[in-house]
C-alpha cells in the first residue's frame, strides 16, 4: 500500500512533509536511521507512521515529561489508545497496571533516567521493540547543546534490548554532534542511513534589535506584544523575568499571559502548555523548559528577551512558530552586557574547581569502593554546596566503568580538564551566538553556515538586515488574539514560496 494513502488513513493528511518520507522508507527497509529535519517538520510521524507498519512495539526514549504527555495526548485525539508514557505523572498502582499489560501497548513514550532502573529494562527485555526511537538525539552527545548523561547510556541500553532497529530524530546538530550520535548509540557509520534536510525555515523572518539599556527591554516587549498578531511566546533565562513579565501583560490588559519555567510544579507546567495549546492563553513567558514538542501550529511569534546561550537552542526555540507554514517572525532584543548572564550560566551548570577539590579531599574519608565502581553519599552534594546537574556530573563521571577510579588524584585531574572542555565549549557557543548578534550582513544566511549549509534562495521576508518589516507581522486593529487573518498570511507566504522558488 503506498505511504500517502497510509497517511491520510491514520492522520488524515493527503501529503508528507519535508523529508517525513525519506525517513519512514529508509525505516521500513530495515535501515537504522538519522534524521536531521528543521523543527516544526512533524518528526513524530516518522515513528508514529512505521509504527502501524511493524509487528512489535516502539520504544520512544524522549527527554521531557511535557513533550511525551504532549505527544500521548495528540495520539490520543487521532484515536490511538495504544499508547502510554512510563513516567511519574503515572501513580504507582497506573505503573504497576501498566507493566502487568505492557504488551498491549504498540507506542511506549520512556525517559532516559527511567531506562536505567534494572527493573524497567527487565520488563522491556520481555517485549518484542521493532522501532528503537531516540527523540531529541543531540542530547546523546558531550558537544550538543543539551548534553544529558543518562542519555549518553543509550547505546548500552540499545544493546541489552537486542540491538533493535534505531530511529534518532534531531532538528538542531552540527556534522561533529552527529557523528557522535551514531557512535554513542553503538552504530558504525556505514550502519546507518542519514538524512539530513535543511534547518531553513523559510516562513520565519528573523528581527533583530539593540537597545542602549537593559532597563528599556521591558517597554519595548510591551510594545511588540500590544502590536503583534498572537499567540506567541517569550523566552527568558530567568525566572523572575518570566514571571514579572507575565504579571505585567495581563495588568496592562495587553493580553492573556502566564509564565512556565522549571520553578512550577509538574500539573501546572501540563496545564499552562494545555491551555495555550488550545487557545486559552495568547502569550507565554517562559524559559527554555517549554518548547520541545509543543504542537501549535499557528505560533506567529517568537521573543528572546535574554540573549541564548548557543544558536543550536535559539534555533529550536524560534522552531515553536509557523507550523502551520503561515509567515511568522523570530525577535531578539539586545541590550549592552546581555553575554553576562549565559556566561554566569554556562558557568553555573558546571562544577568550579574548588567545588572539585573539597569534593576530592573528603572522598578520602567518605567515599567506598564498589565492585561496580565509586559510590558517591548524597550528603557530599549538600556540603559541597552542588546544584543537582553539577551533583548528576560528577556522579555520571566517576561511576564510568571505564575509568580508573583507585588513584584519586589521577581522577580529580582528569575531571577538572572534561570540566574544563565543557565550560569552553560552552563559551565558544556564546561567542558565536553573540557574533549573529553583531553580523552585519543575512543572518539566515549566517546560521546556514554555522550547520555547513549554503543559501540556495533568497528569502523575500528574511531578517532585519535584508529589510524584514515588523508591521507585516502586526495584529488586525483593535485584535490582540487569534483568529489569524488566514488570507492575507497566506498571499503573503505564496509570495515567499515563488520568490525561494519552493513551491511545488
């Protein structure tokens, strides 16, 4: 049967997106598969799809709690009641019942933290995993922007569940974060088939602005949001930030707003996202915690409030707007001294060396051998005064069972220099961020040349450089919500498509 009339048979589309097809051939030829396709390209489907193709369950190994709530629910609506996610949203008699029946789920949504309980994985050993899928796959590898530990043990994990066949998506990942994917999973590269799309998106029109103080950010997101077509989203990487601007949109009567960050618990975070997804909420202001996998197709704005820490992360952060492929617009606002604060934050996620050493000079009295290797008490993270990603870092290192652990300072030395290739890499990336700040000629065509790629068309609606002018973005008068003014967004984006020559 061919895949189109399979995808309008479960998803109702008549059509497939950017590279979904490549990607779901390649899989059902047996293929192990990377695919690199630009946020907001429907990469679920390249899973979700196959998944009604092969006999055996899908293993989803995703990175958030809200973007496998997010992606239970939309399967969910579409009909599929196959479908859990295995975490603590779960009580404890729903993952008891939910381990007893595990076979009569086809799609099972799993965190990396959780594929390390040695009872889990005895669970999954039991079942028949035809799709091996890992969402979010840059956070496999030490150089991505959001390098996870535990998901840097996907390769082991892969190999006691029989080397299944593997699926890993990623928008945002340079040629070295990739070929560090395929290694880390335990894959040669001539194992595996990778399909890389463009990160272009061409609906989105970049706009940046600088300000000659910090203090006149407020009034000036006050403003674009009074003026632009709605819903959006604003990033901080504070917050206080968030939540004052949050507070403050709503006392002005400018618009609907709540704030999301990692500082609310689990059911409000799930219930913000809900309501924004369905049109309750115009504006969120949040951190990077909200983003990934966030299905709303008519995002007409993206605001960075706060300077990135890395393109890779700003680049799937601006992902969020014109899924629906109406024209949207990606805004920064700059203010002198804005580096400070990725920089005290790259600084922040990574142990200093005096935190090292105090650590290392009480290991010699409070530290035991295993045979598994070096157990670390937690009391040591609360004395030493280490966050709990610091506390996740050092623990993920020593307890490597290819390192040497018996001599001590050997030890101590050699996590200081991955500590201190961290915090480089970290700072290059903030360099590079800030240099985009600064270009003076395309910033499309600036970010296509950090991910090796070469603009084939001009953009007529590109960034403030080429001429990018916010009022094409502006809400209908007296209109602060939605409904999006269907006609003219999409006369405006057939003017694009002729002028990239994209159109089909």
């Amino acid at each position: 049967m061919e895949l189109e009339i399979l995808l309008k048979k479960y998803f109702g589309y008549s059509s497939f997106k950017i590279g979904q097809k490549e990607v779901i051939t390649t899989i059902l030829s047996g293929q192990h598969t990377l695919a690199m396709l630009p946020t907001g390209t429907g990469k679920s489907l390249c899973y979700q799809l196959p998944g009604y193709l092969l006999s055996g369950q899908i293993l989803i190994i995703s990175p958030l709690l809200s973007l496998m709530q997010d992606q239970v629910e939309q399967m969910n609506r579409l009909g599929e009641k196959r479908v859990v996610a295995l975490n603590s949203f779960l009580s404890l008699e729903e993952r008891n019942k939910v381990f007893r029946h595990l076979r009569d789920y086809k799609f099972i949504f799993i965190s990396p933290e959780m594929l390390r309980v040695p009872f889990v994985i005895n669970i999954l050993q039991q079942q028949t995993i035809s799709l091996f899928v890992v969402d979010e796959a840059h956070c496999i590898s030490q150089w991505g922007f959001d390098f996870r530990p535990d998901y840097s043990k996907l390769g082991d994990i892969r190999k006691k569940l029989g080397s299944p066949l593997t699926l890993a998506l990623t928008a945002t990942a340079t040629k070295k974060v990739r070929e560090d994917i395929v290694t880390s999973l335990g894959l040669e590269n001539d194992e595996i088939i990778k399909i890389e799309s463009t990160i272009d998106r061409p609906n989105i029109a970049f706009h940046f602005e600088k300000l000659t103080d910090y203090h006149d950010k407020q009034n000036r997101i006050i403003e674009l949001v009074s003026q632009l077509q709605k819903p959006g989203i604003i990033y901080f990487s504070s917050k206080k930030a968030a939540d004052q601007m949050a507070s403050l949109l709503m006392e002005k009567g400018i618009c609907q707003a709540m704030a999301y960050h990692g500082g609310l618990d689990a059911n409000t975070r799930v219930l913000i996202q809900q309501q924004f997804i369905h049109n309750q909420l115009d504006v969120v202001c949040a951190t990077s915690a909200f983003g990934m996998g966030i299905n709303k197709e008519n995002i007409r704005f993206i605001i960075h409030y706060h300077m990135p820490m890395q393109i890779e992360s700003y680049l799937q952060e601006i992902g969020r707007a014109g899924r629906d492929g109406l024209p949207s617009v990606a805004i920064l606002i700059y203010a002198p001294g804005d580096e400070q604060l990725p920089i005290q934050l790259a600084e922040g996620e990574l142990p200093s060396e005096q935190q090292i050493d105090w650590l290392f000079t009480n290991l010699t009295q409070q530290h035991m051998l295993t045979e598994g290797g070096m157990e670390l008490k937690q009391e040591l993270s609360i004395l030493g005064g280490f966050s709990e990603i610091q506390w996740r870092i050092i623990k993920d290192y020593v307890n490597n069972p290819d390192r040497e652990i018996k001599n001590l300072e050997r030890l101590r030395t050699s996590l200081k220099e991955f500590v201190g290739e961290r915090l480089q890499l970290k700072l290059n990336n903030i360099v590079h961020m800030k240099k985009l700040i600064n270009a003076d000629s395309c910033r499309r065509e600036f970010i296509l040349h950090y991910f090796a790629e070469e603009m084939i068309h001009k953009n007529l609606s590109c960034c403030d450089i080429c001429g990018v002018n916010l009022s094409d973005f502006q809400a209908p008068a007296n209109i602060t919500s939605i409904p999006v003014r269907e006609e003219k967004w999409k006369d405006y984006l057939a003017k694009i498509l002729i002028n990239c020559e994209l159109s089909e």
